[in-house]
C-alpha cells in the first residue's frame, strides 16, 4: 500500500511539474526568472522541469527519511531462549532509505532497514520465509526451526541485471 502511495505521489508530482513549467506559473517560473532574466531570454526547459520536480519531491524525501529515523530509534532486544529468526541486511545504496518487508507463512511480520538486523520470534515448526513483495522480492524459502532455537539468515540485493532482486540465505553454523 505505501508503494503505490508513493508512486502516485511520484506520478502526480511530475504532472504537476510538466503543466506548470509549460503554463510559466510558480515554482516553475523562478527558476524560468533565474535562467532568463529578461523578456525574450531562451532558458533550458529539462532544467527548469527537473528542478521543479525535485521541488514537489522534497516532502514524500522528508516523510521518507523520517520514517527511518523512526524505525531505527527502536532497537530490537533478543533474548536468549526465545524461538525465531534474526535476519540481518547487508549495508547496500540499492533501496538504502526504504526498509525490505519481511514474510512469514505470507503474513508481514516487520520491516529490515539497511544495515540492522531483526529478531522475529515464531512458534517451533515449519515456516516459509519471504523478503520484500512484487518484483524485487526473494524466493520464499522453507525452514523447520526447533524449540528455543535461533536461525540466522542475510539479505542482500543481488545486483544482476537492470531490477536488483533480493536474495535471502540461510547460514549453516
């Protein structure tokens, strides 16, 4: 749901950047004023629309940021003796400022920031595992896990290709 929310603010920002740098009217025209002071001046359109752009993208920056700020004031406190899974993601400038999903049995049980790791306490039995949803996601994996015990796994991007996909990986101990 946050994707979508997310590429429609996207989508509307950038109409609104096209119509008003073609209509002349503000925040396209200060920059319009900046590159052509006088009437009759040419000025580039592509700067004029990016920078527009990027205008209208400052608040969905700021919610984005503040977001993670907010996910990683909470530190995650494991306990020895507790049943689950302690997923750590890799530090990666792919998708570095969003947190990847985390499934269990298809159901969203958190959130991995760049670079932490995450305790995600389950009952003893056989789990299917997933990070992320829709293209980018990993492969769902099978675990069984026992009683009182604590399976790691790593998440990374695997970077092949042009669309980076998420590979998530059991360690053998």
């Amino acid at each position: 749901m946050k994707q979508k929310l997310i590429n429609i603010y996207v989508l509307v920002s950038a109409l609104v950047a096209i119509s008003t740098t073609v209509l002349e009217v503000q925040p396209a025209h200060i920059f319009i004023d900046f590159l052509a002071p006088n009437p009759g001046d040419k000025y580039n359109l592509v700067f004029v629309l990016l920078m527009t752009f990027l205008i209208f993208l400052i608040p969905l920056l700021v919610f984005l940021v503040v977001m993670r700020l907010f996910r990683s004031t909470h530190p995650e406190m494991i306990q020895t003796g507790k049943t689950g899974f302690l997923v750590t993601r890799q530090k990666s400038l792919t998708s570095a400022i969003v947190g990847v999903p985390m499934y269990i049995n298809d159901k969203k049980i958190g959130v991995v920031d760049n670079g932490k790791t995450m305790f995600f306490d389950v009952s003893a039995g056989t789990h299917t595992l997933q990070a992320g949803k829709g293209k980018q996601a990993s492969e769902k994996i099978e675990v069984k896990i026992l009683e009182k015990e604590q399976l790691k796994l790593d998440m990374h991007f695997n970077k092949d290709g042009l669309n980076p996909k998420i590979e998530l990986i059991l360690i053998k101990e």
